[in-house]
C-alpha cells in the first residue's frame, strides 16, 4: 500500500508542475530535487538558483529541516538522544516529559485548531486513528483479509480523545496527560507546521523563487526571477480531468484532503483515512478539499477540518476566516468554492 502511495504522489508532483516554469532567467537556472526520507511521503524542492551549488545548499538546508522535525513529529519511531512525539505517547500518560520548544508549540496550536475547528480537527485521535491505520496496514498485505475496526475497541478508543486531557507547562518545557490512556496524532497538523516553519527561515535569509512540496502540501516561497507567480495545479479526482484548478500563487499554501491515495476497500467499500471525529469513521461527502492560505499549517489543519464538517459549517467557517479560501469536491462530482477563491484562479 504504501509503495502504490509513493508513486502516485511522484506522478502526481511532477507532472502538476510540469507546466509552471519558464526556461532560464538571466543566469538563475531551474533546478528540482525529490526525497523520500520525510513524514513518509515524497516530497519535492523546486527553484531558482544561479549554480546547481546554490540549489543544493539551499534545498538540501530545508530538507534536512524537515527530516529533523518528522523525527520530532514521529509518533511510531523515537530515536536516540530525542524526546519526540512517540516517547510523549509511551511516557506522558505516567510523567511529565520534557521536550523541546518546537513539540509544545505544535501541541499548543493543535488545541488552537481544535477551537477554531470546533473538534473537527483534534490531535487526541491517537487511539481511534490507530485501530484504522492497523486495518489499511494489514489490508495492504492482504486484501482479501481486509477488515474493519472491532466496534467495541473504537467505541472505548473514542472515550480516550478528550484534548482537555493534553496538558503542557511552558516553563517547565513538560507534556503529560491527565488520562493515561490518551494518544496523539498530529497528522492533521504537522506536516503543515514544519512546511511553514521551514518556509519562514528561508524568507528570513532572503530566500525567494522556490517551492517546497511535501506530498502535497505545497508552499511557495517567492515569486519567480521574472517577477511571474507560480502556477499551481489541483489534482482532480474525478475521471477524465486532469486539474480541479490551476492557481497562481506568490508567498501562499495550498493544501489538500482527498480520498483516493491513502484507503483501503472491505466488501467493496472504500474506507479513507479522513477519520470524523463525531463519528469515529471515514467522513463522507466529499472526494477533496483544497485550502488557500499564506499559512501552510492553517491550510493543512483547515483541510482537514472542512472534510468533517457539513457544507454549510465549512463554508462559514472559512468565510469568516481572512486568511483563508477553499474548494471542495463532492462525492458526485460538482465543485464548490469560497467566495474569494477564484481570486488565485487561472483562467
């Protein structure tokens, strides 16, 4: 399964951004490099550089970045010399684990989201979203096995996904949990935050004409040399379409949520990985949901959040957002847009 994933996401970057940049400006040369190494996804550094040195050194500074926060962010691996996310899941139930300023600031925003969002997204689905994450591993190798959750073990997981149970000080640097049997996933989140955090250290080193694509959660840092944005396509899931939309962005994100990569089929019913805090199952209604904004974690979070909520409810929340338009793809095929997202739109 995971393989399968990996290509498709390769076809899918590349092939997106095939058409989006110009021949050589002056003396800065396009250049692109590919890695696998982060957040278990490709992920693809595109730019501008006068030397395929300078292009090395600069992308390679924002991978290893990234590499560096999957590590913390990694709820499955822990790694030696690091307090990350998978020792805060084993120990926070039992002690106060102290970790870095980064891990807090990510839990603190999370809990940001979960206001903002209402619940729709919560980073206390750990135990929920395992029992799924178990089930598409195992149909990945064998299908014919394929299952779904035991009810009961997600009706009991469900009770242990109070975000009122994260508890952090940020004078001592400390997480713990007041249930013991709370589990976190920032997988809504995370990879949102790292983006934008990389993305504002290479702004601040007066870094401009790139863009940093993590599987799909795209930020562009800078126009290009020519002063001409970049032109981002939307997959579009339904047959026969290659793009839902072509943007042109300067300094945005674009992030989307969609159905057809991560999902596994029982009974010849697919079951995705967007997981309805309400209900504790994959969230229906929709095959995609794309979100504009300057902040790749904002656009990651709302993502995911406006997957889980009605039309209705998404549309308002975004609408009362300044920072932020989306379009969504229903199930049978029709679009629905933002009022300001044609704004980004290419003819």
């Amino acid at each position: 399964m995971t393989k399968r994933w990996l290509c498709v996401c390769i076809a899918t970057v590349l092939f997106a951004f095939s058409f989006c940049f110009s021949s050589c400006r002056g003396e800065q040369k396009q250049y692109s490099v590919t890695s696998f190494d982060s957040f278990d996804t490709v992920t693809t550094v595109m730019g501008y550089a006068e030397s395929e040195e300078e292009f090395a050194r600069v992308s390679g500074e924002m991978l290893a970045m990234l590499a560096e926060y999957h590590r913390m962010f990694d709820i499955y691996h822990s790694y030696e010399g690091m307090e990350n996310l998978c020792t805060v899941n084993e120990r926070a139930g039992k002690e106060e684990v102290a970790v870095n300023g980064e891990i807090i600031e990510l839990l603190l925003y999370g809990k940001e989201v979960y206001a903002l969002t209402d619940g729709a997204v919560n980073i206390a689905m750990g135990n929920v979203l395992s029992l799924w994450h178990t089930c598409r591993a195992e149909a990945a190798e064998n299908p014919e096995q394929a299952k779904l959750p035991d009810p009961e073990a997600l009706a009991e997981a469900r009770i242990h996904t109070q975000i009122e149970d994260l508890c952090m000080d940020e004078e001592k640097g400390t997480v713990s949990f007041s249930d013991p049997l709370l589990q976190l996933d920032v997988g809504a989140i995370a990879k949102g935050y790292a983006v934008e955090k990389i993305a504002k250290a290479m702004e601040e080193k007066g870094v401009s004409g790139y863009v940093l694509n993590a599987g799909g959660n795209v930020r562009v840092i800078g126009e290009k040399p020519s002063g001409s944005p970049w032109i981002v396509g939307i997959e579009n899931q339904k047959e026969g379409e290659d793009y839902l939309a072509r943007l042109s962005l300067t300094r945005e994100a674009l992030v989307t949520s969609g159905t057809h990569q991560r999902y596994y089929t029982v009974d010849g019913v697919r079951y995705h990985h967007i997981i309805d805090p309400d209900t504790g199952m994959p969230a229906r209604g929709y095959s995609s949901a794309s979100v504009v904004s300057s902040d790749s974690a904002m656009a990651d979070a709302l993502s995911t959040a406006l997957f889980c909520m009605s039309s209705e409810e998404g549309m308002a929340l975004v609408e009362s957002l300044s920072d932020a338009e989306a379009i969504w793809l229903l199930e049978d095929g029709t679009k629905r847009m933002s009022s300001d997202f044609e704004k980004y739109c290419q003819p």
